[in-house]
C-alpha cells in the first residue's frame, strides 16, 4: 500500500522569482536530491538528476540555473533544460526530459509531494 509523504519547502517569498532551491525528504540519503524554480507565481519542480549521465546538476548548493537565471544547466555537462517543462533544449541529452515532483503553494508555502510504497 503506498501512500504520499509531504515535504514544505520554505515559504514562497523565501525564493524570489528567477531561483532556484534545492531540497530533500525527509530521511534522503543525499542533500538536495530535488530542486524547485520559481518563475513569477509559478513554482517547478524535478527531481536532482540529469538524464544524459545521471549526476547531480548543481555544482554546489541551490546552483541550479545558468547566470542569466533563464534555464536550467546541468553542470557536469552543460546540458540546458526549461524550466517550466524541465525539456532539454541543448547539450548531450537534448529531447528528454528531467523527472518532475509534484509542487503545490499553499498558504503562501511551495510544498513536494512524493508517493512512497
């Protein structure tokens, strides 16, 4: 029987628009094994793992986007991704796509969910 575990990731006005926040559930094994991008209202979120080579794509805490803050960058690799789709448009595994989590804003708080078995 699976059932989903709910994880607050901070409060909206916590990540301003144009970031990005990394984030684990509780009891991960590594540290931000997920990731959120906020772009005006709207909150992303995919899973820490870039589909070319599988590494992490920050190359150090919360360093998910390239310098201008307009996509994502895989920085092993330099592979780029939207963040509103998480679809690769350049680089190595262009075409495919990073894993999302379900990201919800409820009272003002950008909250994962997770199914867990």
């Amino acid at each position: 029987m699976s059932h989903v575990s709910r994880h607050v990731v901070c409060r909206l006005d916590a990540l301003p628009d144009q970031e990005a926040r990394g984030f684990s559930f509780p009891g991960a094994q590594f540290p931000d094994e997920y990731f959120v991008v906020r772009r005006g209202d709207a909150v992303y979120g995919y899973q820490n793992h870039c589909p070319h080579a599988g590494n992490f794509l920050n190359w150090k805490p919360d360093a998910f986007l390239t310098r201008d803050r307009t996509l994502i960058m895989c920085s092993a690799h330099g592979a780029l991704f939207e963040p509103g789709s998480g679809l690769c448009v350049a680089g190595p595994c262009k075409g495919r796509m990073l894993a999302p989590v379900r990201i919800a804003i409820e009272q003002d708080e950008i909250v994962a969910y997770q199914d867990q078995d």
